[in-house]
C-alpha cells in the first residue's frame, strides 16, 4: 500500500495518461510514402515530439521519443524520419525511437533536406552541413554569410544529380553541386525574399515563392522564367504541385487561406479562404491523387479533395483541437467519455477519451446565426463571431429535444444556447427583458432535469429561463433589490429543483426556492467569493474565496462544515469526485491539490510546469482532466485508487509538493502500424515459449471440434434429391483414392495420395512436419478421407497406421498443436481401432503413447482415449 505524496515522490492519487486534442504546430509537415502498405503517412511535431498519422483516416499510428527541447523542422525519407531541435539533429526509425544523432551546428537549425544516404541541413548562421545519414559524419560544409546570402529555402531539383538549389531572403538563388562543392549558378532573383521552393512535374521547372506573394515558375536549366502570379494575402508560405491530371499550383497565406492557381489558362483557379486560423504551414499533394494536405499552428490537420466544378476543393477529413488555450473543461454526460472544453479561439469542443473519431467541433459561437448562413454583403467573416466562452454549464437529460448546453460570453449579456447532438449553435440567445446597461453575463447552471438555466450577471442579476423555448421566467429578487449587490460569482440548483444558491461578490451566500424565487436564508462568508461547485448527491457546495482559502458548506444544514488554507494563488477551478468525497482545485501557484472531506485534511498535492485554470473529475471516478496555461492539450490523470489500494494520510502544511510532467499523446492501438521497411526489427513471438508448456493451435475450432461429429453433420445435411446425372456423362476412369481426383492407368491403380506418401517418408526420416501441414490445410471431411484412406481396403498400407500414431506422438511430446493431437488422436481410433487392435506393432505403439498421455496430467479428453486403447487391449488378451 502506498504511503503519502511524500514518500511517494509526487502525486500518490494520480499519475499522468494522456493528452487530448493536440495535432500539429507551426512547423511544416513531413509526407512520406509506405511501398509495402502502399500508403501515405502524414508527419507532424507537436512540442518535443512527432506524430504519424495514416493519410487514408488521419489516425494517429505513432509517437516518437521526445528530444531535448522543441521541434523546428522534419523531414523524412524513404527509411528516416529527422527531426532538428535547437542545434541538433535527430533520425528516427520507426516515426518513433532515435537511431542516430548528428552534432555540428552551432545555431539553430532551421532547413532539412534528405537527399538519398546524405542529409543536408542549414542554421540560422549560415551553415549548410551535409552529413552522411549512416555514419553520422560530416561529409561537406559550406559557410555563408547571413548578411549577404541568407539560406532560406532548400530544395533538389529533380534528376540533378548530387545538385541542391538554395534559396536566400535577399532573393538570390545558387545552384550546389554537394559532391564537388563548387558553386555551378548564381540567380540574381526578382528582388524579394524566397521563402519557398518546389519542384513541379516538369524537369527543370521550379516554383518559387517570394516574401512579396509573388510565384514564380521558373526553367532553372534555360534561365527563363516561364510565368508568375501575385497573391494578395502576404508571403508565400508554401507551394504545392498537383501531380494526378489537372496542371494546378496551390499556394499557403500567413492569412489562412489557400490559393489554386492553373498553370494552362495562367490564372487563379479557385481559392479556399479560411483553410486554417493561422499561417498554413505546410501543403502538399499526394502523388497521383487529388488530395491536398495541409497543416498550420491553430493545431488541425486537414485533407482537402478536389471533386468540384471549377477545380475548387473540399474538407474531406480533418483532425483540429484548439488554436489557442482552453480555458473550462467539464465532462459530459454520465458515462465519463466526453469532455466538453471551451477555449479562448471562441469554439467549443468536445473530446473522447475512448477514440479521436469520436471527437466533436461545435463551432464558434455568431451574434446571428441567419446572417451568417446568408453572409449578407458588409459583414465580414470576424464581425458575425462571438468573443470566448467564459463559463458553460451542460445536461445530457433532455438534450435529445432540445439544446443541452448554455455558455457565458466574454463582455456579453446575451447568453448563447448550444446543442450536443446536432455540434451547432442553437437557436436560442437568452438575456432579460429589461437589460441593465454595461452588464455582462458571469454565471451559468442547468438544472438537473435539463428545463431551465440559471444565469447570474454582473449587475447582480439572477434570471431563470426556459431552454425549450428560450423565454425568460422570472429572476431572483426584483427590479429595486437584486439578487446581490455586486457581481454574481457563481450559480446551482439542487437535485430536485428545491433550491438555487447564488454567490456574489458582497460576500453572501443566498439560498432561494426555486419555484417561488423567494429568499430563504443567507451566509455571510468571510471573504468574497471567487466560483463556487455543487456537488448535488452529496449536497455539498465548495466556495473558492479571494484570499485563496476553500469553504465547504452542508446545503441542508446550511453552515460551513469545512474551511482549507494551503493555496498561495487564486483558485482556478473546482471539482468533487463522484461519491463526494474529495474536492480537487487547482490554483494558479501551479499546484493541484486534493481535500478530503470527511477528515478534513489535504490528502494528495503535486505541481505541474504550467498554471492549471480548468479541472474535471470524470463521473465514473477513472480520470481527472485539466486543462493549463499556455497549452491547447486536455490533459488525463488516471486515478491509481481504482487500480489499487492507496493509503491516503494528512499532508503537512509544510509539505513540498514534486513536480509531475505532463502526460503526453499515446497511439491509438487500432491504428497502430508498422510504418518502416526495416520489418526484420519487428519482434516475432516464438512457436514454443517453454518446453514444459502446451501450446494450441492457431486453426478456428471449426476445424477440429466437429471431426467426431462427421457423420450427424452430413446426415444432417444430406440433399433432398439425388444428384442428376449429365445428358452425356463421360465413361468411366478409374480414379487415384484420395483428395485429389486424378485419372490413372491400369498399371497405377494402387497410387497413393500426397499425405499418404509424405506420411511414409516421414516414417523413415522421424520428421512429420510436413504430413502435419497437410492436414493442417484439409477440412474436417478432407481430413476424415485422408485418414480413412490410411487402411490397406483405401489403398493405404499398415506401416502408415504406425507412422500416424508415431506423428501424434513427436506432436504430444513437443507440445505443440495440442488441440490437434487430441482431436486427429480421437478421429484415427473411431476410424481404426478394430483393425488396429489386430496388430500388436501397433498396439504397443499405441500403449507407448498411452503411457506418455498418463504423464502429463490427463484432460477429460485424455481419458477417454486412454479408456479406448485399454478396452483395445483387453479384447485382444480375450
């Protein structure tokens, strides 16, 4: 049993899972082709590590190793996946473990480029090093002065053998030959910085993009710029051929969007605005296929296909978390598998903890949802947007019929309505008849019965309202006197609709009917309250003060029956197990700390890197989610008390809490792969784990379990009517006995089948491997011939009785096939046992292997045949 956090080294309650919702960042990605699974992997670097993901459903297939800091390149090859994080360089195998590191560098490496067994690489200093992917060594190394040509892009022209084309942010282009090391052209450029470079399907044609937003394509061989484009959107970020038919070019914006421009007609085809919320990092065409993918930092991944009029695109598939930090997360529903997380991007989100595909985007929030869907001319596509979700309440009772969820909104009044099953807006946005000028909606609460909301407002308003129709039914108080005097910090009603507590900031605690909406009693606290969680089982409702203190307070009796002193910062979020016994906060002092209630004491503490501002225990008690400062992931602790016994003891209120690392992504294991050729590496189980054990077979019991029963079965089975002979039946050839009917000749009429004649080699040679793969690959009533045939009246002989009995012999002794021994053993006596009873070489092989059966612990199925041979034996002495 484990003891305290403090003899624990961190936490003793939890221990890190996974995250949630993280994808891509601002690097660009890596697309790399599997020739043995004949398709694409997609990847990406999220922090200090990478992610691969299968193209086809965007899975995640794997996780590397993190590296010593932050990712800010990947490139891959064939076989390597590279990855530069500050100044050095690593390759992994398998997208997952580093096989070999590359030092040299001695700035930030910001260019990677694999070009067959070399890696070319360049720093923000000016180096460009070539390295031998093998060996590690440094194979060249060109030193460039930033001031005057400084390497911004890189890119092998194809069929130029050993050449490498580099681009600088002056605009100048130079032509390398890595294998002599001599400058062989010099481009003066168009007087702007390249910040792309990209080989088209054409040999000696290149794309370059430009800091302007000029494109232009370029023959590289003749020096002749073929034709050019201007994009209105800023730089160029990245450039994509698309190889399957159409001649289409598709350029990246630091705006998002996307353009396509046809290289025939020399003008812009089609344009996909608002692709991504940031910068397009990266975009590529898979080879022969009219699929574009993209990646940016407002973490989503995205497929767009080309199956429209005019040659525009559509989202086919995508995986997209938050693009800036989330800032509450609850759980949805009883079951524990979703989270619902609003962020500061202004959308709402809900992940699975069981699979990706479950996940949900539920969109930003619209002043008016009809204007948007009609995108009246003057509005642009920010100014329909609502600000961030600032507090949100849900309930799955009544979600089916009507929206579930009511959500706060950054500097609003209005209240918006959202629903859980259709991932929209709903249509309902809930403020007072009579709104007070400048006040600004600061609380939330659905009842438990999922009818109505409760909604507290900076002017110290509470207001109720209808969630099916979304009409206001009365308010806390009246119009004179509201509900609190200053600003409503926190609302809940109980389990049966009995009772609605409000908190505010003049440091009271109201308790109201519910129905009537009449005062029933107040609390003075001690401080002013910063949020306030009730949990309705237990009828305990947790107060977050502002001098960081934590009260608890019994809803029936109505007093304070627990107070924590222990944070040092403002208490973010609250949250109660499922039995109501601890309450966990987390606090902007970077710690997440456990009460229990019933001792009244801190139980568990631990730090984390960055400031937790939103907690939720999951309803069935398994996982504890929060979310962090400057993090767009969800993060899952698993709670160890479901896996065993923890021994919980009072922290002291000196108590040093350790730090905890953030957990990080796992992959999902339908997805897993194996996703490099290096297949050889791939661990194989072994055919016998012990020579003591029994191992069965890997044949589906239909195989065997039915070979007792042949007989029923095609009793069972026999056809109504007899089999109709052809109007011109053939005459009649005698035919080899066995599986396969085979014509013979007079001569060769006492011909055997294969199994029969491998079964006599393996009599002389004692290894019956072969004869056991052959019956192996036979059917029940296959195998029942085959060993019907055995006898002397099938054309078989009384030397492969005693080479079938010695086969299931070496398989018992091995113990290997287990299942198949016993079932070919119990088929070849009830075909056999008269005729082998008649033979006493062969009984005496059958007692020899009666007495290996007693050895080894006797089944059910071992006595039998064990009774069978003895009776054998008996009538024989007779």
């Amino acid at each position: 049993m484990a003891g305290g956090g403090s003899l624990a080294g961190g936490s003793s309650l939890f221990s890190g899972f996974r995250v949630l919702g993280l994808y891509s960042n601002h690097v660009p990605h890596a697309l790399r082709y599997h020739q043995k699974h004949r398709e694409f992997y997609l990847v990406t670097a999220v922090g200090k590590s990478l992610h691969t993901y299968n193209v086809n459903r965007l899975g995640i297939v794997s996780v590397s190793n993190s590296l010593s800091d932050d990712v800010t390149c990947i490139a891959a090859d064939r076989m390597l996946v590279f990855a530069a994080a500050g100044r050095d360089i690593s390759a992994f195998a398998r997208n997952k473990e580093v096989v070999m590191r590359y030092h040299g560098h001695k700035q930030e490496v910001r260019l990677l480029l694999p070009l067959g067994d070399q890696l070319i690489s360049a720093d923000s200093g000016g180096d460009v090093i070539v390295w031998d992917v093998q060996g590690g060594d440094v194979y060249l190394r060109l030193q460039f002065d930033p001031n005057t040509f400084d390497v911004s892009a890189m890119m092998h022209p194809s069929t130029y053998l050993n050449k490498v084309l580099l681009g600088s942010s002056q605009g100048a282009l130079q032509l390398w030959n890595i294998k002599t090391s001599k400058l062989l052209f010099t481009f003066p450029g168009w007087s702007a910085g390249v910040t792309a470079l990209q080989q088209s399907p054409a040999v000696d044609v290149v794309g370059i993009g430009t800091a302007t937003g000029r494109i232009i394509i370029h023959n590289i061989r003749l020096d002749e710029t073929l034709m050019s484009f201007t994009q209105d959107w800023g730089p160029i970020s990245s450039l994509a051929f698309r190889t399957d038919g159409p001649p289409i070019l598709a350029s990246g914006s630091p705006q998002g969007h996307i353009a396509f421009w046809d290289l025939e007609r020399r003008q812009l085809a089609a344009q996909q605005r608002h692709a991504h919320n940031t910068a397009v990092a990266a975009t590529t065409f898979l080879h022969g296929e009219p699929l574009l993918v993209t990646n940016g930092a407002d973490n989503a991944i995205k497929v767009w296909i080309f199956d429209q009029e005019g040659g525009g695109a559509r989202l086919l598939r995508c995986r997209q978390g938050h693009s800036a930090p989330p800032t509450t997360i609850r759980h949805h529903g009883n079951d524990g598998k979703n989270i619902l997380s609003a962020g500061q991007d202004g959308t709402l989100q809900s992940f699975s903890t069981v699979h990706e595909r479950f996940n949900k985007n539920l969109g930003h929030g619209s002043i008016n949802k009809k204007k948007e869907q009609k995108k009246k001319k003057g509005l642009s596509y920010e100014a329909l947007r609502l600000p961030a979700i600032t507090a949100f309440s849900s309930a799955a009772a009544r979600q089916s019929d009507w929206d579930g969820i009511v959500a706060c909104h950054r500097g609003r009044l209005a209240t918006t309505t959202w629903n859980y099953q259709r991932c929209t807006m709903g249509a309902h946005h809930l403020q007072p008849p009579s709104p007070h000028r400048d006040a600004i909606a600061t609380a939330v609460d659905i009842t438990s019965c999922g009818n109505f909301a409760v909604i507290g407002s900076s002017c110290g308003r509470v207001d109720v309202y209808n969630l099916q129709s979304g009409l206001h039914r009365g308010c806390y108080g009246d119009a004179v006197k509201k509900a609190h005097r200053g600003v409503v910090r926190g609302v809940a009603t109980d389990t049966l609709n009995q009772l609605t507590l409000t908190a505010g900031s003049d440091s009271l605690l109201k308790f109201w009917r519910f129905k009537t909406r009449k005062q029933e009693e107040q609390l003075k606290l001690n401080a002013a309250p910063a949020s306030m969680m009730l949990h309705r089982d237990s009828g305990m409702l947790a107060l977050s003060l502002d001098d960081f203190t934590l009260l608890v307070v019994d809803i029936e009796t109505r007093r304070v029956v627990r107070k924590f002193a222990g944070h040092h910062g403002n208490i973010n979020d609250m949250t109660f197990s499922p039995d109501g016994r601890w309450l966990v906060t987390a606090a902007m002092d970077c710690t997440i700390r456990t009460w229990d209630l019933p001792c009244g004491c801190l139980v568990d503490c631990f730090l984390v890197a960055m400031a937790p501002v939103g907690v939720s225990m999951s309803p069935t008690g398994d996982f504890l989610a929060t979310a962090h400062v400057d993090s767009l992931g969800v993060y899952l602790w698993t709670n160890k008390s479901l896996c065993g016994l923890v021994g919980l003891r009072p922290l002291p209120a000196d108590y040093q809490p350790v730090v905890e690392t953030l957990p990080g992504v796992t992959a999902d294991e339908s997805e897993q792969e194996v996703t490099s050729e290096e297949v050889d590496d791939v661990y194989q189980s072994a055919d016998q784990l012990g020579a003591e054990l029994v191992t069965l077979s890997l044949l589906p019991e239909s195989r065997w379990k039915s070979l007792l029963h042949l007989d029923d079965i095609k009793r069972k089975n026999k056809p109504v009517a007899p089999p109709v002979a052809p109007a011109a039946a053939p005459f009649f050839l005698p035919t080899v006995p066995g599986l396969t009917p085979r014509f013979t000749a007079a001569e060769q009429e006492t011909q055997r089948s294969e199994f029969s004649s491998v079964l006599g080699s393996a009599l002389e040679s004692g290894s019956f491997d072969r004869p056991l793969r052959l019956l192996k690959d036979c059917g029940p009533s296959a195998l029942s011939v085959e060993l019907t045939c055995l006898t002397s009246e099938g054309g078989g002989a009384s030397s492969l009785l005693l080479a079938f009995i010695q086969m299931i012999d070496s398989m018992l002794a091995s113990g290997r096939d287990f299942d198949l021994a016993h079932a070919y053993l119990a088929l070849f006596l009830k075909l056999h046992l008269r005729s082998l009873s008649q033979d006493s070489v062969a009984m005496a092989a059958l007692l020899r292997l009666s007495a290996h059966l007693e050895a080894g612990h006797l089944s059910a199925r071992q006595e039998h045949v064990t009774a069978a041979v003895m009776a054998a034996d008996r009538r024989e002495d007779k």
